[in-house]
C-alpha cells in the first residue's frame, strides 16, 4: 500500500473567533490560536510497510520527521486517494491524542477545509490530531466525492451524487497511516464535514460505531431506521438561507422536504430524546439542544440567520461566514461535553 508524503507550508493564521456560547468559552477560553510551522521531511524508506500496522494494537507514534502540515497519497481499494494531516509540530508523538476527520464538499478540497475551518489552530492549543481528506476523484473535482448512502435528503438541484469506492476503508487507512506519527486515542475518534462532507457525516454516524460522534454541516441525510450503531452524539450546523441544500434537510421549524424527515429529528428519534429542545444563543444564530437524550446520544442543532452554503465562522471567502459563531468552536466544545 504505497504513500507518497510531501511537506507544504501552511497558511497565515486564522483570524480570531467570534464570540462563543457561554459553554464554548469555558471549555476553550485558554486556546491561544498560536498555528506552529510546517515541516519538511521526506516519506521514509518503509512508508508503505508503515501504513500496514494495526492502528489499535501496533506500534504509534515511531515514524519522524512529518509534524505540521504534509500531503499524502494512499492506495485504497483499487483508488488512489489523496489527504492532508496535520499534527500540532510541538506535541508528543507517543501521547494519544484524540482525532478529527473534515471532509470538504462538492468541488472542494482538503486544502480548502484546512483554510477555511481553523482547525489546526485549534489543534494546536487542543493537541488535535487531523486530517482533511480529497474526494474519490480527486481535489476540486466535478465527480461525486463521498459515498454518502442512498435516497438522501435532495438539494435544491436535485438529488446528490454518491461515489461508488470505499471511504470507509479510506478512513481506516488514513487513521492506521497518521498512527504511526502520533498516537491516537480510539475512543474520541469524530468526524465532521461541509455540504457533502455533511451528507458523509451523517452516513459515518448511521454506519460506523468505532467514530464517537459526528458533526455535519450544510448537509442532510437518509433514513436512519436500518443504522447499525446504537446512540450517536450529533451537532448539526445550516444557514436559514442556504441556496443549496434546503434548511429543512436538518432544521424541523424550517420548510419541510417532503418526504424526508429533517435530520435532527430523525437523529433524536433514533437517539431516544424527546421532540422538544432548549435553545442556546450564539453569535448570528440559534442552537437547539433536545431534551431527555441519553448520555452517550445528545442531538443537537445549530442554526444561523441569513447564513448561505458555507463554515459558520469560517475564514473569508468562498466558503466561509466569518460573522457567525465558529461551527469549529462549537462542535469541539459539543464533542468534549457529551462524548469524552
């Protein structure tokens, strides 16, 4: 299983977060937003033996030389397939460190998600291991990039396109590749993503028990009668003016898809929580915490007003909504409450 890594420098700092929710802020109030350099260094000579090793029960954390921000190439089930990781530079590769996958949407890349979200910031004050993965056909690509599952909630163009390889054999094969640069803790393994990153949120929270919570953003979902995982913590994000993917994909107070029952619903169905909510106020927006979940299954949902298809606090530009509460912030101060 050949790999293929090289060093690129990483972006200027992400601009400072908007406000918090009260929660957000205890949790989060020490990080510093200091984002450490990238490093330089060459795929060693047993790269691809590397990737080889049980995540789990092999040897971590004995590979050098890749902190910071590197490009990586995998083989994964007949598909070559690209990534981004980055470790903080200064942590302890034999420390377990919890682990976060963001999954871009249609026609984007890794790099995007990696510019746009400000999480190797918040790794870095965090001690975050993560990853930014491309799509099936590749980085800024026109062809579907996630296999997101069947008979999903549709966008305003209609019903999304779903890729047709592997990912979940891609997600084992980035997390057994990265473990042999840092340790992992296997226990607060997430997931989170934008647009079709989104829809692949959901799937990974239908389908994967070993991924502990997921965060979808700007997406939407299939039934989740037939999910082989038990209880999942879910954070669920979406602009109330979307033009892509309708607001009532997940919101049950926007207007219905008919057809399609909104994912927080379904999520707090499926989680065994009550249909009524608590709301949370954050900065451009509302955040919906449902009543009566159980411990290992809070739903929540976060809302923004007049926000279109793009990363709530995100850095400028395409992609991201700087005025509104950090969905970054808030979904890491989610997963730290009610999945650790």
């Amino acid at each position: 299983m050949p790999l293929q890594i090289t060093s690129l420098r990483a972006p200027a700092s992400f601009a400072s977060l908007p406000e918090m929710r009260a929660l957000c802020l205890a949790a989060l109030a020490a990080c510093g937003f200091s984002h450490g350099g990238a490093s330089s260094a060459d795929a060693p000579a047993n790269a691809g033996d590397a990737v080889t090793a049980d995540a789990a029960n092999g040897p971590c954390g004995v590979r050098t030389g890749m902190r910071g921000m590197t490009s990586r190439t995998l083989q994964v089930a007949g598909l070559t397939r690209t990534y981004i990781v980055y470790l903080p530079p200064n942590d302890d590769p034999t420390r377990r460190v919890p682990f976060v996958y963001v999954h871009h949407g249609y026609t984007m890349s890794g790099a995007d998600m990696y510019s746009v979200t400000g999480y190797p910031d918040l790794a870095d004050s965090q001690h975050i291991a993560l990853v930014f993965p491309d799509g099936q056909t590749g980085p800024d690509s026109l062809g579907a990039p996630w296999n997101v599952g069947s008979n999903v909630c549709p966008s305003y163009a209609g019903a999304p396109p779903s890729a047709t390889g592997d990912d979940f054999a891609f997600l084992d094969a980035m997390k057994a590749d990265v473990s042999q640069d840092q340790c992992l803790d296997d226990d607060h393994v997430f997931l989170t993503g934008f647009s079709m990153g989104g829809y692949f949120s959901h799937h990974v929270g239908c389908m994967r028990p070993d991924i502990r919570a997921v965060a979808p953003h700007s997406g939407g979902t299939h039934e989740l009668d037939d999910c082989p995982t038990h209880h999942k913590p879910i954070i669920i994000f979406h602009g109330l003016s979307d033009p892509v993917i309708p607001d009532g994909c997940d919101d049950p107070t926007a207007t219905a898809v008919t057809g399609y029952p909104p994912s927080a619903t379904a999520w707090a169905v499926k989680n065994g929580c009550a249909m009524t909510s608590q709301s949370v106020s954050v900065e451009g927006g509302t955040c919906a915490v449902y009543d009566g979940c159980p411990a290992d299954g809070q739903v929540e949902l976060c809302t923004f007003t007049n926000m279109g298809h793009c990363w709530a606090g995100g850095a400028s530009g395409l992609y991201g909504c700087p005025s509104y509460a950090s969905a970054t912030m808030l979904e890491w101060s989610f997963f730290q409450q009610y999945a650790w």
